[in-house]
C-alpha cells in the first residue's frame, strides 16, 4: 500500500498576541509592561490522506482549518508536531515540494488585476519555468475543463466573480500540482458557478489522480466531492472518517416527507411537523422511532407518496460542534 500522501502527527499552531485594555491610560501602560496571551489555533491534530482522495476538511469559523492548510503548504512554521506532504517537510519550503503543491484561497488573488489573464499564466510560466509544449498543453486542457476561451484575453478587473475564480483555479494548476489545497473555492459564487467548480474539480482529480484537501461552507460541495471528511473544532480534531458514517453518528433523527389523500389531516401525532407545502409534509422523527411512524402512517392514512431520509448534512455538522463545544 503506498504511503500517505499528507500524514499530520500532533500538529500544533500558538500565536502570541498582544492585550490591553481600552483608554489612553491602558495604551501608556503598554508601552512600558507589554502583556500578552498565547491562543492555540491548531492543537494536536493528525490526520493523513491517501493519495488520489479528495477531503473535506471542515470546521466552523476560528477553527483552525486555514491555519493548517497555511502549515501544510508552508506558509507557516507549527509550534509543535510534525507534518509531511509528499515525503517532504512544508515549512522547510524545497522548491520540489513547491512545484508539487498548490493553494487556492477564494479571497486571494494571483492573477494581476489590471492585464490580461493570458499574461498572468505566462508570468507563471516562468516562476515555475514550465516547458513552452507542456504549457500550452495545460492551457488548452483547462480552457477546456473550465470553458475560458472568452476569459484569457480579458483584463482581470473586467471579469465577474465567477470567471476570475475559473481562471484563479486555473493558474494555480498550471505547473501540474499533484496535492491541491483548495481553502473555500466557491465562496462567495452563485449555485451555477458553484456545480460548475465542483464538476472540474472531480473531473481534474479523476484525469490527474490529485489528493485534494477541501474547506468549505457549502456543504453542497462536501456532498457532491467528499466520501471522507476531517472534522475539527477549536483547534482540534473531533471527527475523521467517511461521511456516511458521520451522518449515521450524529444524526438523532430521520426526516420522513410524506403526502396523504384527504384535506385537512394533523400529521403532528405522528412526528415534529418542519414543513407542509402543497400537500407535502415534512416529519422528524427520532431515529430509532423510524420504521414504526412509517408502518404507522402506511396503515393509518392513505399515503400517495413517502420517502424516509437522512437530515441534511448541515444539521448534522451542526451538532458535531455543539458536541465539540460541550466536550
């Protein structure tokens, strides 16, 4: 079996940060007895990626998860524990690492605002000095993939947010990276742009066999590209494993739709009523109550349609941080 590609050992980041009160009085003190705290932004996690998977690497704002993406690409030095990426040791920064990785982070920029498109990917043609057959090979696979033929003769300012997020995706891949660390990709783009990101994202891992490593708050995209995610919370790691299985962990019900023949029927005796639209009745029900609030409403009512199924995966990463805070 080869060996991870990204394996993380107790891995840790503390900053020191300043503090003081508020006033004139509080600001004077300072300057002569400087106080300051340590905050652990990342604590002892481990976790390791096999090679060709795409992970989501989840957590709730301040949870550590782009500190350590920042760790494993090398922009940051951890305070305590090891990680590996490739056999390599990020924070050393070894041009071959570099040439085999890449961040992406939808509130970054590469392109340069105020040129072309075409004439930031030749500028990163140079940085990582990519063979002229290889490059223009890559540029036409991805104009491809990511339908840029109107995009790459545009100055940047120009294009809508969606388009400079393809062509962001774009030139970060250039060079070839075989580990993606993709922190936030379709933030902030509408559902069209969002299935179209994730649609080349799957499609780039399936022709390249890249490990992905995949924040994000969309959890339409954990969905539609993780089998496998990382859960973390305060700094540390709360969940590792598939993502059906922590949907069969921390879900505590099951939502059953059902519509019945007849007006004016009270479903709430069968379970909590979430939703009724034209007919249609959303039920929770506690998930060991499942199989007989079914067979009851099957016998009781005449059901037209039913369907029984999990929560929505945001309520279920809902309550693993609720789980995480409490713990």
């Amino acid at each position: 079996m080869p060996d991870p590609v990204i394996r993380v050992e107790q891995l840790s980041k503390t900053y020191v940060v300043p503090v003081r009160g508020s006033g004139l009085a509080a600001a004077f003190k300072s300057l002569v007895h400087r106080q300051t705290r340590a905050v652990e932004a990342v604590r002892q996690v481990s976790f390791t990626v096999e090679p060709g998977e795409i992970v989501g690497f989840l957590g709730p704002n301040g949870a550590g998860k782009t500190t350590t993406l920042k760790m494993l690409s090398g922009l940051l030095h951890p305070t305590a524990g090891e990680a590996r990426v490739l056999g390599y040791v990020p924070h050393r920064r070894e041009r071959a690492y570099l040439r085999q990785i890449t961040l992406v982070m939808g509130q970054r920029n590469q392109l340069i605002w105020d040129i072309p498109v075409m004439d930031s990917f030749e500028r990163n043609r140079a940085i990582y000095r990519i063979p002229e057959p290889t490059f223009t090979r890559t540029v036409t696979e991805l104009r491809e993939l990511l339908d840029l033929q109107a995009l790459l003769d545009k100055p940047v300012r120009n294009l809508s947010l969606g388009e400079r997020m393809k062509c962001e995706l774009a030139i970060a891949l250039l060079h070839g990276p075989r580990v993606l660390f993709l922190d936030e990709p379709t933030i902030g783009l509408d559902v069209t742009m969002q299935r179209r990101i994730r649609a080349f994202i799957t499609e780039y891992n399936r022709r390249t066999g890249a490990t992905v490593l995949l924040t994000s708050h969309y959890m339409a995209d954990v969905e539609a590209l993780c089998k496998r995610v990382v859960v973390i919370h305060q700094g540390r790691r709360l969940f590792d494993g598939q993502l059906t299985a922590l949907v069969q962990r921390f879900a505590s019900h099951k939502v059953i739709a059902v519509e019945v023949a007849g007006d004016g029927i009270d479903l709430a005796r069968y379970g909590e009523v979430v939703a009724s639209s034209g007919g249609r009745v959303t039920l929770r029900v506690p998930k060991e109550e499942t199989a007989r609030v079914t067979g009851r409403l099957l016998s009781e009512l005449t059901v037209t349609d039913l369907t029984v199924e999990d929560p929505p995966i945001e309520e279920v990463i809902d309550r693993v941080f609720q789980q995480g805070a409490t713990a």
